[in-house]
C-alpha cells in the first residue's frame, strides 16, 4: 500500500487493508515479546555451550533490556517525525540482523555485545508497532485493533518459553535468536505493501540525544558494577563504574531539567499519584523480572528439568493473564485501584514465598504449579489497574507519555533487579553449576522478591487515593503482557 492508498485514521479494522496493519504490528512486536521469553530458557545451556559464568548469563539479558530501555522512548520520537513505518521497518531489520549476530556468536562477549544491539532495534520497533495503529485506524475501530493486537502479542509472551524449550532441546539454543529472521523475512515486505506512512506533522526540535545517552550510560555503568561486585568484590573495577554511573544519573536530570524538548519532561513527576504509582511499578517490576530471571535456572539447574520442560512449566502465569486480564479492569472500574493495587502485590509475594518449597525433589503439580498460579493471580489482580492508575493520573493529553515513562520505569527496574538480585542472595560466579548452592540463594532471592512486593503494596495502599472509581483506561481491558505496561497505550487510542 502506497502512502496514498489510504490516508491516516480512516483505515477500518474489518477491512483487508486494516487486518493487514494489525498483522504487520503484531509480527513486529511480537518478535520482541517472544524474543525476550524464550531467552531466559536457554540460559544453562547458552552458559554450558559458551563456557559463561553467572554474570554473562546476567549481561546476555541486561544487555538487552539496557539499550531498550534507554532507547525507547526516543524512538518513538523518531517515528513521529521521520515516518512511523519507516523507523519501524528500521527496528525490524535492525533486529533481525543483530538476532543473526546472535545466533552466530562463538563467545559469550559477542552474544553480549548482539543483545545490545538488539535492544537498539526493539526500541525502534516496539513503540512504532502501536504507532502504526494509532496513526492508520479510523478513532472507532482504534480500541478494537489494540485489543486485536495486545491479544495476540499475549499469545506470542504465552507459547514463548514452550517455543524456546523445544528450540533449546532440539536445534540448539541458537535457534532461539534465528527464528527472528523468518519472522522480520515476513513483516518487512507486508509492513512496506500494505501500511502506509505516517508521520507527526506536529513534532519539531531537536531530539534529546545527550539525555538519552546520559540514562543509558548510568543504567549500563551502575549494572556492570552490580554484576561484576560478587567476583570482584570492593574494587576500583567496581567502585569506579558504580560512582560514574550515580554521577552519570545526576547529570540526565540536570540535563532532562534544562532542554527544551527533554525526552523525559520532569514536570510531570509533580503529579504526586504518577510520581507513586511510578515507584510501586519499580518495585513490583523488580520482583517480577528476578523471578522470570532465577526461576528457569532452578527449575533445570536444581529440579534437572530439560528446558522444554520449563519453559513449559511457567506457562500458567501468563495463560491467566489471558483469560482474566480484562475481567480485573472491569472491577478496578468498580471498586477503585487502591484495593487491587494493595492485594495485586501481595498475592503475588504468596506466590514467590511458595516457590521457596521448589528444590531437588518438587513435584509439578502439588509444589511448582500451586506457587505459579497465586503469582499468575497476584499478576491478574495488579497489572491492568496499575496501567489505567499510570494514565488516570496525568491529563489526558499526555497519556502516552505517562504510560511510555512507566514502560522504561518498569524495564529499568527489571534491569537493575537482574543485576542487583544474585549479588543480594549470595550467588557466586559459577553457584549455577552447583545445585545445591543455587537452591539455597535461590531461596534468599525469592524472598527478596517477596519483599519487594510487600514495599509494593505498602505503598499502593499509602498513596493510591480512594476511591479511585472508573479510572480504567479502554486499552487495559486488553492488555495482558506480562513483562512490562504496554507503552503508549494513550497514543493507540488516538487520545487528543
């Protein structure tokens, strides 16, 4: 489709060229959505096969989320103004190739290096996957193709660990990073046929480079001393990264307070209910990605599942998400976020603390599967309350900003939890060759997490205001992602 083949907001989601849009989004976004489930499966063999103690497996990660939380906002900027299609068929084949990059690595340094690129490219095509529906769609089809398209992005987050099991144990872990190049092989050329361009002919100034190389540069410098502490102890290869990287924050809200078109304005953190309903998304965030992180590690390392085993195992979690995401919208509307933001976090520390009862010997069904479907729960209850609370917040106008900066909030705060976690619990370099020793700090670290939660709820009941009545935004009856809020669900809808 050429860019006059149909102009901007008139596209209908029941029509060949609307499903047309909704597949190339869903294909884009969820490339990024299965990549980052189905990595974590691969972690043991991926540190078996390249000789990787525990703080590569944590950089083969963290590298990732790194570049893509220091990156994506800005790169929703840069499809508003230099074309949403075009930046975002840029991501994909950014992505794609830095997957290659990955799948080819024959050390742990590369792959590192790979996952960073990736990153660059998920931060070009994550925010432009929504874009494109909100700049096609006609305003009364816009609910429906974020519904579409959040419902089968959480398909894509649900079969990623079973997809990855069975690439780990059959192909090779490899595969993990190669099945992405079919994928974009197919987006690309739909995305150039059959979406048209769109740009923000609003959007002006100069892009807040130096604020987005500054945030990303304290995140990178702050995790490699978190992850490096544990083999290097109280050094200058840790005291040093650690200091610049707190200097380095310092200077990104010296510099974010000062431009004219920061790419993250600090006024709106005078919201007092943003500024809180920011930090509960830090902590329960935290503890979300800590466990996703630890929990397939112990599972094979400690239980000696296969990987197709755990990946399966973790399925329930995200499965009741699916079914039950929009129902606890609804009664958030009903009853106010206070209540499920407090019980939401504490349902989910339950279910951390019963994951303390999986060592050597647990059964799936009367010991894994118990603690995962109280998280699961725990997960329904908080998620799409905690995203409508972000955009009920702040002005309509700038619901897209409020729910981009809770995306980056949430993906830093898993970043800094992968880092930081197994430094907290006692975990040694090479702990995950050691069954014994990893079922123990596993142990420490869940209970971390749990505690995390607990500070979560804690400050959801202090500082969420009650009632909090009808605050749910359309967008969080369909949102069920699992790793992050959605991001700009304000803009998808075509808000004002």
């Amino acid at each position: 489709m050429s860019d006059s083949a149909a102009d901007a907001g008139a596209v209908r989601l029941g029509t060949p060229a609307g499903r047309w849009v909704v597949l190339t989004a869903v294909l884009g976004s969820g490339m990024a959505m299965l990549d980052s489930t189905v990595v974590n499966v691969a972690l043991p063999h991926i540190g078996k096969d390249l000789d990787a103690d525990l703080g590569a497996l944590q950089w083969t990660v963290n590298a990732y989320m790194l570049t893509l939380a220091g990156l994506i906002l800005l790169g929703g900027s840069l499809g508003d103004r230099y074309g949403r299609r075009r930046v975002f068929v840029t991501g994909t084949v950014w992505f794609a190739l830095a997957s290659l990059l990955c799948g080819l690595a024959p050390d742990a340094g590369i792959l590192i290096a790979a996952r960073a690129l990736q990153g660059v490219g998920g931060a070009l095509l994550t925010p432009g996957s929504l874009a494109l529906i909100q700049a096609v769609f006609h305003p009364d089809d816009r609910a429906g193709a974020v519904g579409a398209w959040s419902g089968l992005g959480g398909v894509a987050s649900a079969v990623g660990p079973f997809v990855g099991g069975w690439l780990v144990d059959g192909p090779g872990w490899r595969w993990v990073f190669l099945i992405n190049l079919p994928l974009a092989a197919v987006c690309v050329p739909v995305a150039l046929k059959h979406v048209p361009e769109t740009r923000d002919p609003s959007a002006h100034g100069r892009f807040d480079v130096l604020g987005a190389a500054l945030g990303a540069l304290a995140l990178a410098a702050v995790t490699y001393a978190l992850i490096a502490a544990p083999d290097k102890g109280a050094s200058p290869w840790v005291i040093v990264p650690g200091v610049a990287g707190v200097l380095l924050g310092v200077a990104f809200v010296y510099v974010e307070r000062r431009r004219a078109n920061p790419m993250l304005p600090l006024e709106i953190f005078r919201v007092r209910q943003f500024s809180a309903i920011n930090v509960v998304t830090v902590f329960v965030y935290a503890a979300f990605s800590g466990f996703f992180f630890l929990s397939v590690l112990q599972l094979q390392v400690v239980l000696g599942w296969s990987a197709l085993e755990a990946g399966t195992a973790l399925l329930p979690t995200t499965v009741l998400m699916l079914m039950l995401s929009a129902r606890s919208g609804r009664v958030a509307q009903r009853v106010g976020a206070r209540l499920p933001l407090t019980v939401g976090p504490l349902l989910c520390a339950a279910g951390l603390l019963l994951m303390t009862r999986v060592g050597a010997g647990a059964r799936y069904w009367t010991d894994v599967l118990p603690a995962l479907v109280v998280l699961g729960l725990g997960m329904v209850v908080l998620v799409a309350p905690l995203t409508a609370t972000v955009l009920a917040s702040v002005d309509v106008a700038r619901a897209g900003l409020a729910s981009g900066i809770n995306n980056a909030a949430a993906r830093a705060a898993g970043l800094i939890a992968v880092a930081a976690l197994p430094l907290a619990a006692g975990m040694g370099p090479d702990v995950y060759r050691d069954p014994a020793a990893f079922s123990a700090a596993f142990d420490r670290a869940m209970l971390l997490c749990a505690g995390a939660l607990l500070v979560g709820a804690a400050l959801a009941w202090g500082t969420v205001r009650a009632p909090e009545r009808g605050v749910c935004h359309p967008e969080c009856e369909y949102h069920c992602g699992v790793t992050a809020p959605p991001l700009d669900p304000g803009e998808a809808l075509g808000e004002p």
